[in-house]
C-alpha cells in the first residue's frame, strides 16, 4: 500500500487561490559543466552504509537512481557520539563536533539559568519556562556558519531552506539563517523563525495532517525479499517482539506514524511544495534546500535494522524519493543532490545472536550511572548523588555538589569501576580526551580515544566518557525502544554519500570520505570556495563530476 503523500501536497499547493506552478522552460536539462542551481541535500537518519550495501540490489527508484552517480559508500561520521544532532552538524558546516559545538544531542550545563541543568542541542536554554524536553528550538549552540549561510553571505538573494522530521537536523543543516525552516513538532510542520511568512505548502499540510493521523494504516505487504526477512524474535527487557510486522498503525498513532514510511513522504511533500511555491532553483543565484527524513530512525529504534519492517522501510524510501526527484525533473530544474546520513545503527542483540554474533547483549543495569555512583559511594565513602544520570555511556558528568579532592576521588573510582567491567571497551577521563591531537586523514586509522576527540568540546563535554564493546545495546529497558546508535564503532560510524546530477553517471568508489566533505564539495560544485584550512572536511570535486579549486 502506498500514500500518495507527494502528490497530495503538489495537488495542494497548485489548488485554486495557491501560488502557480514553476513554468516549464523549454530548454533541455542542463549539462554537468554548468553550476546547478539548486542543491538538494537530503539526510536519512540512520541509514547505515551496511544498511545501502545490503539494499542496493533491490533499489529500483530513486535510492537507485542516486547510487548511479558517485557513491562513497564508506562514507564516515569519522566521530565518537553517532547520535543525531552531531551528525547533522557535520554535513553541511564542513566540521567535525570539536569544531560545530555539538558533541550530543544533549549535555549538563551547571550554569544554565534554569533548574534543569540538561540542555538539548538545538534549544535557547534561557528562554523562560523552558526544560531540556519543553524547549524554546533555536541554532544558539551551532558553533559554526552553514553552507546556505556561506551561501547567503556572498548571495544575498539566495534561498536558503530546511524541513525535517526533527527539529535538531532542520537546525543543524539550516543554521543560523534559514529563510524557512520547518520541521514535525509531533502535530504538525513549526518553525523558530517567527519572521518568515507561512508557506501556503505548509498551511495545507497542518490542514491534511489530522486527517492523515486519524486514518488506520493496515501496513504494507511485503515483497518476497521482505517477506523472507520475517522471523519474529523475543525481546529481552519487556519489548514486544520484533521482526514480522508491516508497520501498521492504529487511528491516532502518532509514533506508529513516526516509525512508517508514510511520515517521510510527509516531509518530502513539505519539500516539493516548498521547491514549487519559493521557486527554489529558478533565481539568478543557487539555492539550497535540506531535507531530513526521519522515519528509518525511527524504525530502527522501534524494531531494530535486521527485520521486515526496516526493508519495508527502505524499498518505500526508495519509491517516494524516486518520486520527487521525478518532480524536479518535470519542473526542469538545474539542481544537484547529496544524500547521506547522520549516523547507523546497531540491530537488536537478540536477533544478532541469532546470527551467529555470540558477545551481542544488552548492557548490564550495574552500569547506568546511579549504580556506579552508589558503588563508587560504597568504595570511597563520598555522599552521593556520583553521576548526573544521562546514559550508561559516552559522556558521563560527575554531580556538581562534588568539589576539590572529593571530585578526584570519585571521578578515578567511577573511571576503574567502568575499565573493570567486561562490558567496556574503554573509559576516557576529559584530561586524557583534552591531551589528545584532533586527528586528521583516513578516518579508518582513527584510534577510539582520537575519534572521541573528534566529539570533544571543553566546555560542554563530559567528565568521563566511557566506550561499551561492540555489539553491546546501552538500552535495558525495551519498553519503549529495543535499539539505538551512539557508539564510536563503525556500523555506527560508516553512512553512504552519494552526489548526483541528472546527465552525470559517476562512479563507485571505496576510498573512505567523511561527511565533512559534502560542504566544500558541493561549494565547490556551485563556485563558493571555502578557504583551506578553515573546515575539517575537503572538497570531493574529482570524483563528483567536476575540478576542485586549487588548494
């Protein structure tokens, strides 16, 4: 079953009292040699390279049609913290999270001028009445310009634009200026920019959104080469069992619709319509437009990355993002595409061991941070709280009311207790990350503690930053999600990057890039040069279709 989302919000915005459509220029597309006009990035969440290598046979649309151009399918979030917001901080800031700020999606700020010392990534702590989960959303974090900002800089009247099933990765890529940003809230399409006029796309989307929430899905049927992915498997933790769904939902179901294809078909269409109703790509100046689609995040949290809901999942994503590169075709537009992802994921250990991975587990409840806090108590005799409880892993924060020698205590006591559990790789205090040079070159050689440094910020970052082995789940508790990403390790790490250009067919290439790269090669594909030295990434113009200005 598919949703004609797309074509529902075209139909729309080309209603009567709507902005006409684009008129069709007569001229054929143009070819590579000429900059495009408008620049398409779009950001999978969670699409795993592992996840592109296993599909790329069965893609038949418009995943397929981008895989034909150049694809780096070692393409690397070369850093430690693979969660959402550093991720989407890299693609288009050409910077690695010790450079944008954005070590994790959230971090403890004893300093925040409210009683909820936890701040989100993408929020205005400062703004009254606000917590780190009821926050005002807001680019107040991002360190570092964007490339529709660079953009914006030398082209005034270039557009820069963002939508996105999250706030954090329309933040993230739009930056500090975006001239329309808008991004799911859980209802509907908002934005933080009170200046900017409604698009009439937008007005027609919030109208259609109840009704589409309000209507049952059945699921889809899957194909043979789902249907061969089905095996359900128990959950450890109070899950519901995983793997033989079709991602139906029931009247209502706003996180079923999170977790379906039906929710990126959304965001595309909130895409089109904005491309159609701005006139993305037809001014005397590039535009850029990012787009994040969310729903594969979702279905790998819900249900993990082995089953038939993920390959349900990816063969929808496949035919919708066909469909509205179909639409930028019948609008002729000059434009150029990149698509990649903000980090992998790791699939649900029960299912993994059935795999063969026999050290798959769960992480073992002594680790979350009150259990060590009161074991480091027990050892040492310092009064608790030990931990502020974030997670079980990555950037941990010893509680601010320790100070002086009692802070060095119970920060070595936390740091051996972590070391000597068989669950952990490694524990890094801040000094040892600090001491460490930000690595450079072939992300494949980065050492754990160098690819945490390349999530480390001085100010923001944790007290000790703890690394569980491979193929250990740092959830315990299935009730709400059975699988995540976060780790340094590369089915994590690793994301596809593909450029296309209509009339261009590329190439397939093993050479490891990162997603740093995506900025200065897409400013270089429309002549915005970056100045060497003054981001992490490079420009990949020679294997995308065009020369790289002289470094």
């Amino acid at each position: 079953m598919r949703k004609l989302l797309l074509a529902a919000a075209l139909a729309l915005s080309t209603a009567a009292g709507a902005i006409p459509p684009l008129p069709v220029p007569p001229a054929p597309q143009p070819p590579v040699a000429i900059p495009p006009k408008l620049l398409v990035v779009i950001s999978v969440d969670q699409f795993s390279a592992d996840l592109f290598d296993e599909y790329r046979s069965q893609f038949t649309g418009g995943l397929a049609r981008l895989a034909s151009g150049t694809a780096f399918h070692n393409g690397y979030q070369s850093h430690a913290t693979t969660e959402t917001c550093p991720g989407h901080s890299t693609i288009l800031t050409g910077d690695h999270p010790a450079r944008t700020g954005i070590m994790s999606n959230g971090w403890a700020d004893y300093a925040a001028p409210r009683a909820d010392k936890i701040v989100y990534c993408a929020e205005d702590e400062s703004a009254p009445g606000t917590s780190s989960t009821n926050y005002k959303v807001s680019s107040l974090h991002l360190r570092v310009p964007t490339l529709g900002e660079l953009m914006k800089r030398k082209w005034p009247a270039s557009l820069n634009v963002a939508v996105s099933g999250k706030d954090r990765s329309a933040v993230m890529m739009g930056g500090h200026v975006a001239d329309q940003r808008w991004y799911w809230d859980g209802k509907k399409f908002a934005t933080d920019n009170s200046t900017a006029a409604v698009p009439r796309t937008i007005v027609r989307l919030n109208e259609a959104i109840p009704q589409i929430l309000a209507t049952p899905s059945e699921g889809l049927e899957p194909p043979p080469y789902c249907a061969g992915k089905s095996q359900v498997v128990p959950i450890e933790g109070g899950g519901k069992p995983v793997g033989g769904g079709r991602l139906a939902r029931a009247a209502g179901d706003a996180a079923g619709f999170r977790a379906s294809p039906d929710f990126d078909g959304t965001v595309l269409a909130a895409a089109a319509g904005l491309i159609q109703e701005l006139n993305l790509g037809t001014h005397a100046t590039p535009d850029l437009i990012s787009v994040g689609l969310a729903a594969t995040d979702y279905v790998g949290h819900s249900y993990g990355t082995g089953g038939q809901e993920m390959c349900l999942q990816l063969l929808e994503l496949d035919r919708e993002v066909g469909d509205f590169l179909a639409q930028l075709d019948r609008w002729h537009l000059n434009y150029a595409v990149v698509l990649t992802a903000d980090h992998g994921g790791l699939d649900v250990p029960e299912r993994l061991r059935l795999q063969g991975v026999a050290d798959a587990a769960r992480v073992d409840a002594a680790l979350t941070p009150k259990n060590v806090g009161e074991a480091v108590t027990k050892q040492t005799g310092i009064d608790g709280p030990i931990l502020v409880p974030i997670g079980v892993s990555g950037d941990l924060y010893l509680d601010p009311h320790l100070k002086g020698a009692d802070r060095k205590r119970a920060l070595d006591a936390a740091a051996a207790i972590y070391r000597a559990h068989p669950q952990v790789a490694v524990a890094f205090t801040k000094d040892e990350i600090a001491a460490t040079a930000i690595p450079t070159g072939d992300p494949t050689k980065w050492s754990v503690i160098e690819r945490v440094r390349a999530s480390f910020d001085a100010e923001r970052s944790g007290d000790l930053y703890v690394v569980l082995k491979p193929h250990i789940m740092p959830i315990a508790d299935t009730t709400s999600y059975v699988a995540t990403h976060g780790s340094p390790w590369d089915y994590d790490r690793r994301v596809p990057i593909l450029f296309w250009r209509p009339g261009f067919f590329g190439q397939n290439v093993d050479t490891p890039a990162e997603t740093t790269d995506i900025m200065p090669t897409l400013g270089g594909m429309i002549g915005l040069d970056v100045t060497p030295g003054s981001i992490d990434g490079h420009c990949l113009g020679g294997a995308a279709g065009f020369a790289c200005s002289p470094r």
